[in-house]
C-alpha cells in the first residue's frame, strides 16, 4: 500500500508467506495459461547494480546450486526493498547473500594473495639473477680493465725492448770504431811478432829451407815500415844468403831489420795498451747495454704472458656474463606471466569490490527515509 508523508511517498512491500525460491516457482497450469493469454514480453531490463549482485552469486563456486537459484531469485525483492522496510524474510536473505559475497571476495583475496607470494618467490629467484648478472659483470668489468692495462704495459715493454736494443746498437759501434785502431794495432803487432819469430828467425838462424819465401812472408810488414832506402835494397840479396856466406855487413843488415821489426811492434803494443783503457769502458757500456736489453726482453716476455692469462680471464668472463644474461632473459617471460596473472587477479578482486560489493553495501543500506529526505531536498 502507499501512504503520504509529508512531500514523499514511501512504498511498504507486503512480506511474502513463503521463501523466495518457492514464491518464485511457477504454479502448475500457469506458464501455459500466461503463453495462451497473452503474447510474449520482452526481458525486463536489469538494474545494473542488481546485475553486479547477481554476478557475486554466480561466482560463488561453494554455493548449492539449489541454494543460488534461490539467492538470484531473491535479489531483486530482498535488495530492492529499502532497508528499514525489510521484512524478516528478505531480511535473512540479504544476510544470506551478504555472506556470499563476502565469501566470494575473500576467495578472490586469497588468490590475489597467493599470486602474490608467487609473485614475491619468482621476484626472489629474478633478484638472484639479477645479482649474479651484476656480479659477473662486475667481474667482466674488472677482466676488462686488467686486460687493457696489460695491454698498455706490453706495449710500453716492447718499446722500451726496442729502446733498449737501440742502445745497445750505438754501444756496439761506438766500441767497434772506438776500439778499432787498438784491434789494429793488436793485429799488427800479432804479424810482427809472427813474422819476428817465424821467418826473420828462420833467415837470421840459416834453418830456412827458401829463405826468399821468408823474405816474401816478411815483405807485406815492410811495407808499412820506414825502411832506409838503402837497407831495402840489401834485403833480397842478403835473405837469400846462407848463414855461412854471409858477411859483416849482411849481419848488421839482417840486425837492422829484426830492430826495425821488434820496434814496430813494440810502437802497436803502446798504441794498445795506451787504447786499453776506453775500450775497457766500452765493453763495459756494451755489457750495461746487453744487460739492458735482456731485462728490457724479460719484462715484454712477462707483460706478453700476463696480457694473454688477462685475454683468457677476460673471455670467461664474457662467457660467464652472457650465461647469465642469458639466464635472465630466459627468466623473464615468467616473470612477467607472474605479474600479469597477479596484477589480472588484483584488477578482478578491485572489479569485484566496485561492482558486486559497492552495490550490494549501497542496496543493503538504502533506507526509504534517506531516500525521501534526498528527493526532498
């Protein structure tokens, strides 16, 4: 029945005798009765925030079907009653469906809360991968760098070996020119004494067997010799005279000559031994040099074998690097599925309490006298 109060009409619902499942069944006879009387209607429209009600119900995968039938049946005549218009019946029923979605939302918590801790187990293993990326990478890095810096060093050691050898070249032929007058003079004095000892011996002494070929021997020292005209022109006749035949003046010819010899070679004695000294400092500076240059070898040998032991930590670095970024990127599809279910799971918990919840507290709630006061106002 309606009744008038004041500016606003409120509608009191008779309750119904019977639950909401059985006052909905059809009487038997009816439905044929209704399809002969009249033609078929079209659905009547349902309130959207019925509709969010109804699909709480639907998802309650506990409730007997029996039991739902009677809830979505119920829906309309226990929520659209406002709530102090109620009667106990459609009181009990609101409870009743109060209960499943409350039942139905913490269904939908506890799977949001499940992918969750999935979500924070596979962010576990994904921060390990992620950490030992970072930690090989670190690694690379520093292979990297050890390897440009023995890089650096072997190129620093081959030019300080060829530093080194250059020194020693201008060492070298510093000696060679420096102590060529005393190899010179050391030669020289080797043939003087050769040929003091062997073929003016041999002529002085009469053993020679071809005095002339000793004289012959002796003739390339001559030439080097100041010899007094004269005494170059007794020498052939003279040498080629046995010991026997010869005469005073032959004996002081040959003494002559043997003084003019040992007197040469006693001027090349001085000359190397007065040369002795500096070339002793340049066979010193020369030794210093090889010195040098053998140490200058070791330490690009060494930087050599220390660049290659960096170039092979530097390849398993960079294999151990692409493992495990290899690893991560194998990781992130399921990562991602991870957060994609999660994230669907929270947008359907979110949807759930916005469309089903928020409705069913809104019509739960409605009061026909904040309805009129609102419409009043």
């Amino acid at each position: 029945f309606a009744s008038s109060s004041g500016s606003s009409t409120v509608h009191r619902s008779r309750p119904p005798t019977s639950l909401p499942c059985e006052a909905m069944a059809p009487k038997k006879g009816t439905k044929r009765q209704a399809e002969a009387a009249s033609p078929v209607a079209k659905k009547p429209k349902v309130d959207p925030a019925i509709a969010g009600v109804n699909e709480a119900i639907e998802q309650a995968a506990d409730l007997p079907e029996s039991c739902r039938k009677m809830l979505l049946a119920s829906v309309t005549s226990a929520l659209g009653a406002p709530s102090d218009e109620r009667h106990e019946l459609q009181v009990a029923v609101v409870a009743m469906i109060g209960q499943v979605v409350e039942a139905v939302q913490a269904k939908l918590q506890e799977a949001v809360d499940a992918q969750g801790a999935n979500v924070g187990g596979v962010e576990v293993r994904r921060t390990d991968l992620q950490a030992a990326m970072a930690a090989v990478e670190e690694v690379l890095t520093a292979a990297k760098d050890d390897f440009d810096t023995k890089k650096r060093t072997l190129a620093q050691a081959a030019e300080a070996a060829l530093w080194a050898k250059g020194v020693l070249q201008e060492k070298q032929e510093a000696q060679r020119t420096g102590d060529a007058a005393m190899v010179q003079a050391k030669e020289s004095k080797a043939a003087l004494d050769k040929g003091i000892e062997v073929d003016l011996h041999a002529i002085t002494e009469g053993t020679s067997e071809s005095p002339t070929q000793n004289y012959e021997a002796l003739l390339p020292l001559l030439k080097e010799l100041a010899l007094d005209q004269s005494l170059q022109s007794a020498l052939p006749s003279v040498c080629a005279k046995k010991a026997a035949d010869r005469g005073s003046f032959d004996s002081m010819v040959l003494e002559q000559l043997g003084q003019t010899l040992r007197d040469a070679a006693a001027a090349h004695t001085k000359v190397a031994e007065e040369a002795l000294p500096a070339s002793k400092d340049r066979e010193a500076a020369v030794e210093a040099a090889q010195t040098d240059v053998d140490a200058a070898n070791a330490a690009q040998l060494a930087a050599a074998q220390a660049l290659s032991a960096a170039d092979e930590a530097r390849k398993a670095a960079t294999a151990a690097a692409k493992v495990a970024k290899d690893a991560l990127a194998a990781f992130e599809p399921e990562y991602l599925q991870a957060t994609e279910v999660r994230d669907a799971q929270a947008k359907k918990l979110e949807d759930f309490k916005v469309k089903s919840v928020g409705n069913f507290e809104f019509l739960r709630d409605n009061a026909a006298t904040a309805t009129a006061n609102t419409g009043g106002a």
